[in-house]
C-alpha cells in the first residue's frame, strides 16, 4: 500500500510539472501574430495570463509536444489507478480474499459474490483514457502548419483523455476509502504456504555457513519433505540449524526488513507534500 | 524553422527532467530490502549513487511509472524528429521543392530523384521508437508485484525506443545540418498563389471600413476576377482603397507580423541554455 | 481448456484467411507496369505465381490494408497465447496453485518457487508482437504514392511482429505439452468455497418455488450461517428443501452444465480440421 | 483512383468477412449452459438465430479474439478512408491543387480558401475509429474467466469504434460524390516537371544500347541542362537519339504502361460484385 501511495505522488507530480508547462496557444493564420498589428507579441503574453496558461517562446500549433506531453501525463495517472485497482481485484478473488471493496457490486445471479465493482470501474476508465492518450501521442508527426483531421481529432481524445482518468482516480479513491482488509486471512493464506516465503531467508541464513548450492538443496528438499520446512531442516546435518535461530528465521514477523522504514518513507513523502 | 527549434528544446526539456528523475531500483524478493539486514535503506542510497541515479522514496518494481514516463519524453523526441523530418519531405517534393536534402538519396532508376532519405530514415526510426514506447507505456497496469512477461517484454521495448529514438535525432541533424533552402522558390511559390496568402490581410484593413460581410465578399470577387486581385480590387468601389495602400499590403515583405520578434524568443531560448 | 483450443483454431483460420489473401506486389515507379512494355499484367501473374501468393487486381504499394490484415491476423493469433500463459501464470500462483508448468524456471534465490517461464516468455513475446503490428495496423493513413519512412518503418516491425508471434506461439506449445493439472488442489479449492460456486443453481432451483427475491435471500443467508450452507439451508422454512435434492444440488459432479457437449464440439472442431 | 476503389473493395471484403464469422455469446455463469438445463446446446443455436448471428462451437466470453478481429476490420476500414482523405487534402493543397471539395469549408478570415473539410472530418474520425479499435485489439490478454473492467471497457470502445469507422467512410462517400478534377492543372504539373517523370523511361530505352551506367549519366546530365531536356539529350552523342523516337518517348499520353487494363480490372471488380 505503501507502493500504492507514492505511485500516486509521482502521477501527481508529474500532472503538476506538466500543468505548469502548459503554455497558450495564439497566433492567427499564419503562425506570426500578424493580425495584431505591432502588437502580437504584447496580445500573446495578456492573452495567456487571461488563461492562466504559460506564455510560449512561440505560436505553437504545428508542434503538438505540448498536447502529448499532457496526454502522456494523463495516461500514467490512469495507469496508476488501474494498478492499484487490479491488484485489488486479484487480492479479492476467492482463492486469496485479502481484501474486499466496501460496496462491491452484487451479482445478479450469484448471491455471495460481492464483485470488487469500484476496481472494474477504475480498470475500464484507465484503458479508455490510454486508448485516447494514444491518439494524442501520436499526433507529432503531422503534415505542414495543421494537418486537416489531425487537430479535429484531437478534440474529442482530449476530452475523453481527461473525463476517463478522472473516473479511474474518483473510482479508486472510492475503492481506497472503503477497503475492506483481512488480516487474518492474509496470515492464514502465509501459514498455508508452509514458511516457503521464508525460503530465500533461509538460503541467506545457511549460505555464509554451508555455500549457496548446498543451501539451495538443503531448503528445497526440507520443503518437499512430508515431516514439513521446520521438522526437516532440524534432521538435516548439512544444515546444522539450532532449534531458536530456526524459529527465529521462520517468524514472518521478524521477516519485515526494510518495511517500516519504507512505509515512513512513503507517508513523509506525502506528508511533507514532496513532490519528487 | 524557429518552430522547430522551439519543439527540439521541449523535447530536450522534457528528456533532462525525466532524467532527473530517473531512480534506482532496488528491493529484493519482496521489495523490502530485506537480504540487506538493518541496513537496506543505506545499500539502496548507495546503489542508486553509484549508477548515479535518482534515490527513490521506495523500490518501484511493481510501479512502472517511471519507466513509461521515460518512453513518453523518447516517444515525444522522437515524433519532434518525425514533424520535421515530414515538413522536409513535404517542401522538397516537386510540386513545393522549397528545401532539398544535401545529401539525399539516388533513386535506382529516376536520375532526377534526389529522395529525401534522412529525412526518411528520421521517421521511420520515430514511428519505431513510438511503437515501441507505446507498450512501455501500457505497462503499469499489471498484476501483482512482479507480472510474469510484462517485466521481460519492457527490455528489449526499452532498447529499441533508446535505439529508435535516438537514429530518428541524429537523422534529422545529418538533414539539418546541410539542408537546402531555395529562397527564389519561396518566393515564386508565393507569387504564383497570386495575392492569396495576403487576402486575410486585406479583409483586416477593409472590415473596419466596410464591415466584414462585405470586405470577405470584395475579397473573394477579386480573387476570382480575370483581372486579378489588385486590378479587381482597385476597380472595387465598395472596397475603395487608395493604389499605395493597397501596393503595401500586397508586399510580402511587410505581412511578417511578429515573426521577427519570434524567431529572437526562439534564438534567445537556444542561446540561453533557456529550458523552458 | 477447451476454450484455449477454440479460440487457438480460430486464430488459425483468421492466418490461413489472411494468407490466402496475401497478395504480390509489383508496380514500377508509377504503379502502371510501364517498365515491361506491353506486357505488364503477364508479367504481374506470372511474378505472383512464382511467389505463391495471390495475384491482386492492381498494384497496392499505395494501400496498405493487406499489411495491416496481416499484422492483425498476428496481434490476434500472439493475444490468444498470451491469454492462455496468463491463465497458465494465475493458476499456478502460489494460492491457487492448479496448474504448473512441467519446465518451470528455477529462481534464483527462492529454492521452492517454480516460475511459469514458458508463459512468461509467451506473454513477453505477444506484447512485442503486439506493438509491432500496431505500427502496422496505423500504416493505411500515408501521403501520396509511398510516404517516405513510413514504408521503411514496416520492414523491421513486420519481422520482429512475425517473429515474436511464432515465439509466443512456440512458448504456448511448450507449456501445454508438460502442463501438470493438480486436480486434488482443484478438488480442494472447490470444497473451500464451501458450495460458493453452486449458489447460483441453489437459486435457480429455488426461484420457481419461492420467488427470485426470496430465493436469492435463503442463499445469501446459509452462505453466511456458521451452520455451513448444507445445514443453514435445511434449517431454512423458507427455503423448504428435502435433503436428497439438496444433496443432489450441491454436488459439483452434477453442475457441469452442458461442459462435455461443449468440449465434444470443441474436439470435432479440431479433429474435423474444420477452420470455422 | 483505380487504388481508391480496390482499396475500397478490400475493406469490404474483410467487414463481410467479419460479418460473416461474428458469433452470439451465451453461456452463464460458468460458461456451461447450466442455468438451461439439459437444453444448452439447443437454447444457444436458438439464440444465435434470433440474433442472425453464427452458432460458435463454444461460449467465447474469455476469449474476445472476435471482438479484436471486428475491430481491426474497422481500423482498417477507416484507416483506407483515412488514406482517401489524406490524397485529396495533398492533392488539394495551393501549390499541386489537382483536385478540390465541392463543398469544402469556407475559412474564417481567408475568403479565397476551401477547406478540404469532408476530408478533414473523415481523417479524424479514421483516427478516432482506430484508436477505439487498438483498445479492443489489445483486449485479448485478460486475466481469468472475464477480467474486471476489461469487459467494459469494450463496450464504449466498440461503440466509438463502429460510429466513428461510420463517420470516416460517410464523410469520403460525401467527399468523393462531389470532387472536382483540374485536369488542365494537371497537365500543367506534369509539364512543369520538365519531363522529369519520364526520365526512367528514358534510361529505360537507352540502357539496352548504351548500358545502364551511361544511360543514367545521360540523362541526369541532360535534366540538368539549361537546354532542357529534349535539346540536351538530342546533342549528346552518347545517347544517340533520333527527334521521333525522343518525341514518342517524352509524350507522356504514350507512357501509361497498363494504367488501362489495371482501370478496367478495378471496374470489373467493382462491377462483378468480386469480393476477392
């Protein structure tokens, strides 16, 4: 989740960074202000600051770098959100059901199933909203000063660029404010893995002692073993494992390496309203 | 030409801050930096130091952000490189023939032909580039913490759009540096348009004095007259325009509007290193 | 399974399609066969023949649509097999764990883990192709006779989309041929469920009896009962159930629907050499 | 425009095609019929028939392999359309003006100026068409039985895709119905061009005598003389040229190889109601 947050502070960072590059674009038929008198360049700089837009070095509608730079803004924050929505939806699936939307949709023939709705959402949002930036980073090449059709498409893309990656944020917001998390299930799906998330822990522990390849074999066979990881690697000679640092190893609660320290990274990212 | 040299220093613009961001990436199995005891969080500020990247907040494995972040500034290099490489092919066609390539390419049985080959290869390495960003930049949508062939795909993706876009730059250099720029064309393909490219001109200067209604239509007529547009015109007592009045606005020379005064922003832009 | 080999045969038949279709292409510099004299249209059938392909109607340098039917007969055909890895991925993550691959990928520090390789190679392999025939796909819109660099750019995607629609291909084989299906785990995660997937019979059955809205309550409410779904059932009055049809309901053995009619049709398919 | 028509064909073609393969889906929850009884089969032809669609051997619901082959039918579809449009926008350009809209768009403040506006809108929607239609294309990789939020993202895709591919072809039907060809402004092109368009079939007919090396040293000598072409090549000896069989050869009305018969097999295509 902590991956989540600071996924979110680079899209908006980047939003931020694009929407303060976006600059007005002015400058009559042929690109040189011409209908303005001496006074185009003056015309240029009032007209952006009435649009609270940057002022361009240069009338810019033959360059559409702007236009993708947003779309690609856009796209990554829209991919952002349906990450953070599949991972849902695959945490909620039954086989796993770490997680559950608040207001799942209900299914109309299968009573049970509270479908994580919100994710779909999000999901679908997101694709639309790629499908659309696409278009707009793509229209760099273009012919002369304004290729006819080129800048008529832009038009609707933008539009549904934009309303679809709102959807995909407001649709994952609503998910995150909601989620649903079972920590016990969480423990028992870990339990039902039989310590083999501990296994590279394992390997690291009994390599300085035994070498890598007699590690891997030792850990690889106590995990195939009926007498189970723990049982196993006790019987083991080439292991030579005491009984506490066994244990100690097999707690997924001394397990955590840098997380902590991580996670704070993340909430003081958000908090100190760092925008790296 | 300043157009686009404004668009190349966006370009370059965009490529230095997302260089600027460009972190690390350093988490273990399960991105919690765990194989590095207490001490994961110095390994990470290490690491990141020695590749002389960006320390992240978090490893990003399984946020792909930034990685389509950099396909988007190469995707959009790469389609500045493609409009000027189009505008080239455009101008020098035969009908145009404007500018012509130093160092075009023979064709095998057109003796004449001087293909614009750079410029070809400019944009066939940009729409490479594009299409290889282009999966990099659906790539954040993915399953879990690691999705099995998303990861795999991104390398040879990433290699490709570096490769792509950087052939389509240094394709459009070898075309700039000894493009030909045949002026008395120019100015030919101008006069043979007979008068047309000033009638927005000449609709400015009669509006105020006839209204727009009528000065679109003095314009039109004139255009169309057999006479041709200053005789027509002159001849106009709706439009009544004086002979000097009227030679003045029909000089090309004096219709530059601000151009002057834009080609200076872009120079300025380029000199100052500005990375607006 | 059955469904991988429909939609396999259907990704057949589309090739086979497109390859009846594709078509030789041999114009001269204008697109009129004027380098042969009078014999142009000979020598365009006999240049086909010789290359076994299709004889068009006209030259087609100009109009790429047969590039681009051919580009998405290999998008469709690589998208199949990246939807069966995935589906191969799912099913052998760790807690679903269904299916694994015969020639799983060793990990390099995780002893136990057996990575879906093969799929993951497929998967990598149908995103490459993937893109590249994106740029194929977007190649019909082009100026004039040949747009320079447009032409260029579909050489090395047209290989790399052939390529990488054979390697995602291959890789699927590989991974179906020593597939292992754990049909005790299937049976296991089936029984987990506690009788979750025959909701939707129990409701079925219920509705002629007790009303849709009713019927859906009674299932909600045992699936949720600590009594288990059997006995909350039993207990309910509203429901009013024998125990034998009960019984009978709740045996997945008896809920397979239409599935072996559906897989008989599926093996005519493939045994008939029908290329519906 | 022989090109336009079986380019036009083609598209056909393929949507029939499509039209011909696109299948009903019913299959339930489980995609088994269950919810039927032992009446699935028969309730899915029944369907399928009422839908005046195809009976697919199988429910199809996780395999969208034919919603990606009616989208890349669009695509292409627009992109041909598209193709179509851009010819006349180039063509209709100031500086070649071979071709014009009958009802192009008048501009704002240039009176003279007729925008190839049909064309425009066909270009754009063609772009809007496609980009719907690669969200579909590259709907085929999904995860499980329906992936969540993939599904919905079809449905405003496909409908964008069918509207806009519509809008696309309309706009050049409209285009079309209506061109106006300046033969004479051809004629003159083609003149200006100072015989350049014959110089292969010049090498063409000197080759055989004096070898290729010579024959194109000949004639790139020969377009580059302030004689002109005809002069110069009559004075070198090198070529050895008689007036009459130079006359025939730059008299481009005898150059049009089998521009003829390729016209007439397009015609007949067309007429034949040839789907090939």
């Amino acid at each position: 989740v902590a991956g989540w947050l600071d996924a979110l502070l680079d899209a908006r960072t980047r939003l931020a960074a694009v929407r303060e590059r976006l600059a007005a674009q002015l400058g009559g038929a042929a690109g040189t202000l011409a209908g303005f008198g001496g006074r185009g360049p003056e015309a240029l700089e009032a007209y952006a600051a009435g649009l609270g837009l940057a002022e361009p070095p240069l009338p810019w509608h033959a360059h559409r770098g702007r236009v993708a730079e947003l779309a690609a803004a856009l796209q990554q924050t829209a991919g952002t959100a349906a990450k953070i929505a599949l991972d849902v939806i695959l945490l909620a699936q039954s086989e796993v059901a770490e997680v559950a939307e608040a207001a799942g949709g209900a299914s109309s023939t299968m009573p049970q199933k509270q479908n994580p709705a919100g994710s779909a959402i999000a999901r679908a949002c997101a694709r639309l909203a790629s499908a659309n930036a696409s278009l707009l980073a793509g229209g760099l090449e273009h012919e002369h000063e304004r290729a006819a059709g080129a800048w008529q498409a832009e038009w609707p893309a933008l539009t549904a660029a934009l309303a679809y990656m709102g959807g995909a944020v407001a649709a994952v917001r609503g998910v995150l404010d909601g989620l649903r998390v079972d920590e016990e299930r969480m423990r028992r799906n870990l339990d039902a893995a039989g310590g083999a998330v501990l296994a590279e822990r394992l390997v690291f522990l009994l390599t300085p002692r035994i070498g890598r390849e007699q590690a891997l074999r030792s850990v690889r066979d106590a995990l195939a073993s009926p007498a189970g990881l723990r049982d196993a690697l006790l019987a083991d000679p080439a292991a030579g494992l005491e009984p506490e640092e066994l244990d100690e190893a097999l707690d997924p609660a001394t397990a955590m390496g840098a997380a902590t320290a991580l996670v704070d990274r993340a909430l003081a990212r958000h908090r100190g309203g760092d925008a790296r």
